[in-house]
C-alpha cells in the first residue's frame, strides 16, 4: 500500500512539467531539489553524526564557483567541471575536518560560522579569480554530448534523478555499518569510541560526504542560473540550510525535502504577501517569520517534523532525544 | 612602512574598536557563564539599542533621557526574549539553544527592518569640537567616551560581583551551576536578569558608538561575531579575557586593516577565531578545565 502511495505520487511528480507549464513553478521546483541535495548532506552530518554545520553555504558556493571558474576562465568540459565542483569541496572538507571536528557543540557552530564567513569574504574579494562582488556571467549550459540542459523541465529532470540517486544512497548509508556508527556517535560519542569505532574518522567521513553533497549542489546551481555572485552563498544561506534540516527533522530521509519544500514555499508565499499587508517594506523583511518559525520548531519540536505522523510514540521519543543526546 | 603618526592613529583607531567588541563581548561571557548559552542575538540587543536612541533623539527627546529610555527598552526586549525564547527550551541541548538564540537574531533584524529601514541613523557626537591631538595622531573625543563606558562598565560589573548577594549567587553558578542551585540559588531567575543585563549592555554599547559608525538595522550581526572572536580570543569563562580579547581583536583588525588590505578587515577575525580555537580553545587567559571543548 505504502509503496503503491509512493509510486503513484512519484509518479505525478514526474509527469508535473508536462502540465505546470509555468516556468515560474517549474522553476521553485528545482530551487527545491537544488537545496535538499546540500540539505540532505547536512542531515547526514547533524541527524546521523550529531555534528553541526554552520558553514555549508561555503561548500554550496566552491561547487558553484568552481564550475563558473574552471568552464568560463580555463574552458573545461561542462561534465568534468560539475566533477570538480563535487572533488574540490569535500578534499577542503577533508583538510579543515580533522582539526575543526575535534571542537564540540558551540565551538564547532563558531568555527563553521567562521570558516563560511572566511569563504564568502574571498568570493567577495578574490576579485582575478571570482569576479568579485558582482560575480561572473556565461557560464555554459551543462551538455552529456548532445544532450544539452538548456531548458527548465530538462534540468528539473535533472536534478530530480540527483535527488533520488542521494535518497537511495541516504537510505543504504542509514543501513550500514558507517551509518550505525554514526547514530551511535549521535547519542554518545564516549560510548562510540569505547565500542572500538574510529570517532573522529567517521565525523570526518561525514563532513566529507556533505561537503561532496554541497558542492554536487553548487555546480548543478551553477549550470542552471549560468550566472554566480557571492550572495547566495554568505551565513544567512548556511542558517537557512540548518533552518530546513532542523524543520525537516533530522536523521530521516524525507525530513530535508519536507524542510527545504517548506521553507522555499514559505520564503515564496510570503514575498507575495508581505508587499500586499505592508506596502512600506523593504528588504528581507520574510526572515522575522524563519526566525519565530525557527524558535517555534525548537521549543515545542526538536526533532523537525518529518517525525510527526509516523510511528508516533517511539519516534518522537527517540527523536527528542537526539539533539539532546549530543549535549552530555 | 607607514609613518609614526599613522601608526599611532591605528593604535587608537583600534583600541577605540577594541572596546566596543570588549563590552560585547563582556556580555557574552556573562550570559555564557550563568546560563550556558551562546546568545547569537547579542549583535541585535546593539543594534536595538542604538537604533532606537536615534528615533527618540529625532522625536525631540534630550540626550540623557534617549540614552536611558533606549536602554531601558533593550533590557526589556532582552529579558522578553529570555522569557519568550529561552526558558521554555530550558532543558534543549546547547546546540538547539544555539539554534534558537539564531532564530531571535534573525527575528529582532528582520523587526528592525520593517521599523527603521534600511538607512543609516545617527546621533550628534556626545560632546563637541574638534578631534584632540595626541603626538601627531587625531584621537575623537567620542572615543574616550567610549573607553569610558568600559570603564563604567566593568567597575560596575566588578562591584556588583565582588558586593552584592547577587553578584555571589552569579559567581556561584558560574563556578557550579547545579551545586548553585542545591544552594537555593534560582539558575532560571539568573538567567533572566543575565538577558537584561546583557541587553542593557549591547544597547548602551550601540549608543556610543553610533555618532561614529552611524547605526542601521543589520550592524549587529558582525559586531556580535566580533564579540564572540573576542571572548573566545580572551577565554569564555573569563571576563577580564573578555576584555583583553576585545582590545587585541581591534587592533588587530585595524592594523590588518591599515596594512594588508581593507576589504579582508572582516576576515582577519574570521581567522583569529579558527587560529584560537584549533590552537588554544580555552583563550589566552581562559582556564583550563578538564572538559574538552
């Protein structure tokens, strides 16, 4: 029965740009899988390993400046770019890891905090390399030999058979002696380590992972916008990240689409409303409604909500704990 | 090589910056200490503060009287987010209070937003004339109010820790917080006054340096990391480390600033917090405990 819900939805889902002929939705629908790509990464990282991130938008951003540097400036093909941007990301990843995941709690937001400010400062600086504030035009559309994603419903395709190949890889990793280990990282990484598991390298592995994740995200991005600026890769997107895998719930396979679909057809509903209720505003004025939404989710459920309607009893038990878990 | 006099006018530029991100993050550490939380929101409570001096001021109100008045309502706003925010998450972990202690920051500047805009305001400098000349180096008078706020600051801080009740029972919890309590000590109500206090003292800290950097509703976001490299920088569980860090991040950035490059004025701290932490997370004058950090 389940299954059957889950084809027939899937299903719909892929005949949706034979019908939404709107652009405008063909689009957010993209924006969506692009997101719960890095969110997914995220969720392996916080939900599984019980480590936190601050930082990913810097990974988002290396994927997609390295695809507009290595396409435009030193004309790679577009495939072996979009390679890059998945390699350059998790080797950064590998060489911060080792010292950066030693921190716990607080000192490991401040220091991803740090490391995405860091990263951001040189897209805005590194001016020769990155174009600096304004950024850099014509990147190329991402081609397989003939196969050229030039338009909205092939990239939608796209990015939907990236999502699911990183659901199903999700959905063994969570399976696997490294994803066990991880979870029990989660609840206690003393007891972890008193177990024989190699802590630090696991973190290390995950962090890896959802850098490579990130990165995949930003090249993909990079191919579809054909344009790149620093802004959408400074702190408000890596809290935006955290913001979608919290609401989403972590340490589940479904949790980063639900957060990501939320958050983006919040940011969208509310673009379209706000003007109309207050005519006077400007700016991000939308980011009140994400910062009570956000405090609102924290208070009364922790653990995202993508654990409501299933196994109700032990999963929102087991589920509170987990971010409670990492404390002691 | 820049001459003497300029660099004698960095040295001040960057003690005057020091002291702003020293009071940060002298609020940091308090809050820190007593509650345990990393208040992220910290940066807003100075941005609160400053901008709505400057409503009052515009409205006709006198100096003093905006001063207070700005204060007063900062605190309010500090200890309502405690209220709202805080205690009813009080037994999240650090990470889901870090979380929401976010969520605050990112509300209070998408508020201040929709209030004031997205211009700059500003106050008239606290006293008139001209900069004094000290060896050649123009030094702002402004500035010595500011060095003077800190001093105010942690002499008032030192005598309510070392003279009152209060101060005893703050000092308890920061050394054990669950023996604190066994005590009779009420870690909830601390944590209260610990979100005004630290609101008082972002707003106050806004106000003063408002006449020099003008105030617009999303400059709390970087002092507030700033604060946070300095009482890093300093050690977390140390208030006069709070205030050394705060000095050497200013100098630093301004000399970073003033020698190297500007536009990587910003990074500089970014690099101090890595440095620190991988090196020495307990801060140059922080104590070493026997949990890992």
């Amino acid at each position: 029965m389940k299954s059957a819900l889950a084809v027939i939805f899937g299903l719909v889902f892929l005949a949706l740009p034979f019908f939404v002929k709107s652009n405008y939705f063909l689009s957010i629908f993209i924006v969506i899988g692009i997101y719960t790509l890095v969110v997914e990464g995220l969720g392996i990282l916080m939900g599984y390993a019980g480590q936190v991130s601050f930082g990913q938008a810097a990974f988002f951003g290396i994927g997609g400046y390295a695809v507009a540097i290595l396409t435009t400036r030193f004309h790679w093909g577009t495939v072996t770019a979009l390679v890059a941007a998945m390699v350059l990301p998790a080797v950064v990843a590998a060489l911060i890891g080792r010292p950066t995941l030693k921190l716990r709690e607080v000192y490991l937001a401040l220091a991803t905090l740090a490391f995405g400010l860091l990263v951001h400062t040189f897209f805005n600086e590194g001016r020769e390399l990155t174009g600096g504030p304004s950024g850099m035009t014509g990147i190329p559309y991402l081609a397989f030999g003939d196969l050229v994603f030039n338009r909205d419903f092939k990239f939608f395709y796209l990015v939907w058979a990236l999502v699911l190949l990183v659901f199903l890889g999700v959905r063994n990793l969570g399976r696997s002696r490294v994803g066990r280990a991880m979870r029990a990282i989660r609840e206690s990484e003393l007891a972890a380590e008193a177990n024989g598991i190699d802590t630090s390298l696991i973190k290390l592995q995950a962090f890896i992972f959802s850098a490579f994740l990130a990165g995949l995200a930003g090249g993909v991005y990079a191919y579809y916008v054909t344009f790149i600026s620093p802004s959408p890769f400074g702190f408000h997107m890596s809290i935006q990240f955290v913001l979608m895998a919290v609401i989403g719930g972590l340490g589940t396979i479904w949790g980063p689409v639900l957060g990501v679909g939320l958050v983006v057809a919040l940011s969208e509903v509310l673009k379209w409303l706000i003007p109309k209720l207050l005519p006077s505003a400007g700016g991000e004025y939308q980011i009140v409604f994400f910062g009570i939404i956000l405090i609102l989710v924290m208070i009364f459920k922790p653990e995202g909500l993508s654990h409501g309607w299933r196994r109700k009893a032990p999963a929102a038990e087991e589920g509170a704990g987990r971010l409670k878990a990492t404390a002691t | 090589m820049p001459s003497l006099d300029q660099l004698l006018q960095y040295l001040f530029s960057g003690l005057t910056l020091g002291a702003i991100y020293a009071l940060i993050a002298l609020a940091l550490v308090m809050t820190y200490n007593i509650t345990g939380i990393l208040n992220m929101a910290q940066g807003e409570f100075v941005a609160l503060g400053a901008l709505t001096a400057c409503s009052l001021y515009t409205a006709g109100l006198p100096a003093l009287l905006c001063f207070f008045l700005a204060v007063l309502v900062t605190a309010a706003v500090g200890g309502l987010v405690e209220r709202l925010a805080i205690n009813p998450a009080r037994d999240a972990s650090p990470l889901s209070l870090i979380i929401i202690t976010i969520g605050v920051s990112i509300s209070l500047r998408g508020l201040a937003l929709l209030i004031w805009g997205t211009d700059p305001h500003s106050l008239p400098a606290f006293t008139r004339g001209g900069p004094l000349q000290v060896l050649g180096a123009a030094v702002n008078t402004q500035s010595l109010w500011i060095f003077g706020l800190v001093v105010v600051t942690v002499a008032g801080l030192f005598a309510f820790m070392e003279r009152t009740y209060w101060g005893k029972a703050v000092r308890a919890c920061v050394v054990n917080r669950t023996a604190a309590r066994l005590m009779g000590i009420n870690p909830y109500l601390l944590s209260f006054l610990a979100f005004i206090a630290s609101g008082a003292m972002g707003a106050a800290a806004g106000i003063f340096i408002t006449p020099v950097t003008l105030a617009t509703y999303d400059m709390g976001f970087m002092l507030g990391l700033k604060g946070f490299v300095a009482a890093v920088l300093g050690g977390i569980n140390n208030i006069g480390g709070a205030i050394v860090g705060g000095f050497l991040l200013g100098l630093l950035e301004i000399f970073g600033a003033g020698l190297v490059s500007s536009g990587f004025k910003d990074a500089v701290a970014m690099i101090v917090l890595i440095a620190v932490l991988l090196v020495r997370p307990e801060g140059i004058l922080g104590m070493v405990t026997g949990r890992k950090v």
